[in-house]
C-alpha cells in the first residue's frame, strides 16, 4: 500500500478547510455493551433516547468491532487501519519505557486530521491507543499530559463548550456503557427505571442457565437503561447548545459485552456493535429512519467522518465511507492476539450468514485466564460467571459447546449465524459446508496477505519483557511463560 508524506496529509486536509459552515463531528464512544436495544429488537428493555436517535439518523444491524477488545480497536478507529497492519494488534501494549510501538511512516490519526482541517479536536473518553503519540498533536483542547508513560493511557477532556468562537469541533465522549456493573442495579433504580430481574432474562445456548450468568446478563440489560438514560443527556445537552442542526453524531460501542465468552473473543457476541449515524443537517446523506443489514466494520467511521465533513479519507486507511455510493464489504475481518496478560491468535471473517473463526494456537485453551484474572474481572468470586462456568467445565457438567472454551481447540470453525446465532453448531467438518469453510478461508488468507498482518510473527524480547513486569508471575499462564526463571 502506498503511504503519502506526512506534510502531505496534513497539507491537503488543510486545504479542504475553506468553507465556514463545515459540521461538528461528535463520537459518542460507549464501552463494553452489546446491541441489546428496543430499536435493534430486544424488548427486555426500553431504549427510548437511542431509539430516538435511530429514528433521525441510520441504524446500522450488522455492524462489527475489528477486534473484540477495546484497544486494538480504539487503535484502528483512530487510525481508521487495521491494528495487525500498524502493528497496535496486542491488547494494552506499546506505550511503556522500554517499550515503544510507533505508527508506521505516513499513518496519522483522524485527529490530526480534521485539526489540520481547522477544527478543534478533543476527547474527553479514553484514548486507550496501543501506541506511543504527544496528544499535543491529536487534540487541541485538553492535550495533558502530552507523554505519558502508562500501559493504558490517560482518561481525556474537553467539552464542545471549550471550542472557540466559530471553530467546528471533532469530539469523542463517553457514556458508562458496560463497565462498572456492581451496583448498576442501584443506579437504575435512582433514574426512576425499573431493574431487570434476573430470572427475566433470556440465557444464551453457549451458558449454562444457573444463577450467577443471569446476574451477569441482568447487570448487562441494566447497563443498557443506565446508557440510554446517559444518552439522552447528552443529547438534550447538545440541542440546549443550539448544535443539534450542525453535528454529526456516531453512537458506538468498542465491542461486545463483558459476558464470558464475549469480550476479548472472537464471536458474535464479541464483536457485533451498536452503530448509529445522526446528521441533521446532511438529509440527503443520512437519511432519517433508516436501517441498514450490509456488513460494515466500525473502523469505518474514520473515513466516514472525514467524509460527511467535506474532508478526504487518505490513501492508508483501510477504512471507507459507509455512505458512499459505491460502498460495500463482502466481509468484515477481525483480529485477536494479546490480552494484556495472555498470548493468543485468532482470526474471523464475518460474511452475510456464516462466521468463519481460525484458531492459530491450539496449545492453549479459548479462556486462558488464571484463577486470580478470574477474581478481578469478577469481583466477589462467590458470584462469578467466569470461576463457576470454568468449575462446571472441570465437573463435566456442561454442554460440548459451553464447555468448549476450557478444552482442546480445533483450528476452525464455522457458525451459520441465520439458524445458529448464540454460535454453539461448529460446522466446519460438515461435508455439506465444504465450499463455504473454502471459501471463507481463501479470503482470510488473502486479508492476511495484503495486510502483512504483525500477529504472524514472534515477539521482541522487549515485548515480552513488557508483560513479565507488569504481571505476577502466576498470572502469566501462556505457554511462551512456562520456562520463566
């Protein structure tokens, strides 16, 4: 792929900067939740602000994160590139001393941008990108500190009311979204909303139906009152702003929720997102009410954006322009490598009906947490999904399918997601299936290929130094940690 000069980039979206009247572009980023709203057809709960904004924008139905966890992700969205191509691929990585992962020449952030655009650029969520960058660079209201020596990143700022006079913004918020889940409940109850009650809620094929996964997907719908309550504030502030008519708005979440088998994982339930798209004052474009069923990566709301805001996408970005005309993805790509802790390869490919997920590491079961990750994921470990799922397995008391993530792996698999959506038929011994699992693969390897994908190779002994001292040593249950001293 050809990579244009930096000064080059920057130049020529500066160049687009002349008209005055250029809309706002504002990313509502929420974490850790899955679709699970009124507007997408789940009735456990109301989402009546979401479901407002679905109404006066474009809802889309089949929209996936390209990997199922937040940085990698976070990486690609502002990058608009695929994390195994820049190398950010490895979850919370790259921006330690010691440890420095730097974009390849020529990619630059949307950030930089629309900044040199003219618009002011801020986020006030997480940044949270696996690699190393000055935010003096990316965001022009609330950019300290500009380096920062941490594995996570700063949680930013900035308001839209911090803009100048005159000036279009960029921003990125957040709302709570999936995380902090302990006492949502509670929270719930203060908006005046009812909490979902357990024994309400529907239980996946891929669980087994005992109490503490239905606290964990009751806690999971009860997130999703508390973000649609939270997005309707946000949007009432917006429209009290008088910035409703000129800002465009994208509502996502990073990836899926934070269920057992979802977040970090390469299935559906990982990787389906919420993606909304409101532009009132770009009808012809985003046009209210409507649903869309193609196949869109949420990484493609980099160009999208640059795209609605008059600017061109450049030439590195794998990103593109949902609205365009001539858009289409046959299929979405998704990638998983490191888990912070845990060492791992997987990749999918998301077609129109089958999901065709490659397993490169088979010497190591799908959940590879050790007993204290456990522990702190879950909080009380008497309540935990993770731990009692994982003793289920040990007992021999769950379904192939359930018990499936804790055993031996098989290098493919194939879930046929019209008749098979919760992914627990495994069709890719199936004679009847040859030509799709063939199919399916031959695209895969052609996408690895052209992206030179960086998970395929060893890593530094700076990398892995990385993870050694930021882990207990009995966290580290991967078996390139077996000889450690």
């Amino acid at each position: 792929m050809i990579f244009l000069a930096l000064g080059a980039l920057l130049a020529g979206a500066a160049a687009a900067q002349q008209p005055t009247d250029r809309p706002n572009v504002l990313w509502i980023d929420i974490d850790d939740q899955s679709p699970w709203y009124s507007s997408y057809g789940h009735n456990l709960v109301e989402t009546p602000n979401i479901d407002a904004l679905a109404r006066q924008g474009v809802l889309f139905e089949r929209a996936y994160a390209p990997t199922p966890v937040c940085s990698p992700t976070r990486s690609s969205l502002v990058t608009g590139s695929y994390a195994i191509r820049i190398g950010a691929h490895d979850h919370r990585s790259g921006r330690v001393p010691g440890y420095r992962i730097h974009l390849p020449e020529g990619v630059v952030t949307v950030p930089e941008l629309f900044r040199a655009a003219g618009y002011e650029t801020y986020n006030a969520s997480k940044d949270d990108f696996n690699f190393t960058y000055d935010r003096t660079e990316l965001y022009t209201i609330g950019p300290e500190p500009s380096e920062i020596p941490s594995w996570k990143g700063p949680q930013g700022g900035g308001n839209w009311r911090d803009v100048s006079e005159g000036r279009p913004f960029f921003g990125q918020m957040k709302v709570a979204g999936g995380k902090a889940v302990a006492n949502v409940a509670t929270e719930v109850k203060a908006l005046g909303l009812r909490p979902v009650d357990p024994a309400e809620v529907p239980v996946p094929a891929q669980y087994p139906d005992i109490p503490q996964v239905r606290r964990h997907i009751a806690n999971h719908y009860n997130s999703i009152l508390r973000t649609d309550h939270q997005v309707g504030e946000l949007v009432a502030q917006l429209r009290a702003d008088g910035l409703w008519e000129s800002t465009i708005v994208v509502l996502f979440s990073d990836h899926g929720s934070d269920l057992p088998r979802s977040k970090e994982f390469s299935y559906d339930e990982g990787l389906r997102i919420p993606l909304i798209v409101v532009a009132p004052g770009l009808p012809e474009v985003v046009k209210a009410g409507t649903r869309r069923t193609d196949l869109v990566n949420l990484m493609d709301i980099a160009a999208t954006s640059l795209a609605l805001a008059g600017l061109d996408a450049p030439r590195f970005m794998d990103a593109k322009d949902i609205f365009a005309p001539n858009y289409r993805r046959d299929y979405v790509f998704t990638s998983a490598d490191r888990m912070s802790n845990v060492i791992d390869r997987v990749r999918s490919v998301v077609g129109p009906r089958f999901h065709y997920v490659r397993n490169f590491m088979l010497d190591r079961p799908l959940i590879n947490w050790g007993h204290r990750e456990m522990i702190d994921l879950a909080g009380d470990p008497d309540d935990s999904s993770f731990l009692t799922i994982r003793r289920l397995a040990e007992e021999g008391r769950l379904t192939p399918a359930q018990a499936a993530p804790y055993g031996q792996r098989v290098a493919e698999e194939l879930y046929d997601l019209e008749n098979d959506p919760d992914e627990v038929v495994n069709l890719a011994e199936d004679p009847a299936h040859a030509g799709v699992l063939n199919e399916m693969r031959e695209a895969l390897a052609g996408w690895i290929e052209d992206t030179g994908d960086k998970g395929r190779y060893p890593r530094s002994q700076a990398a892995m130094d990385e993870i050694t001292e930021r882990f207990a040593r009995d966290w580290l249950r991967s078996p390139e940690f077996r000889d450690l001293p």
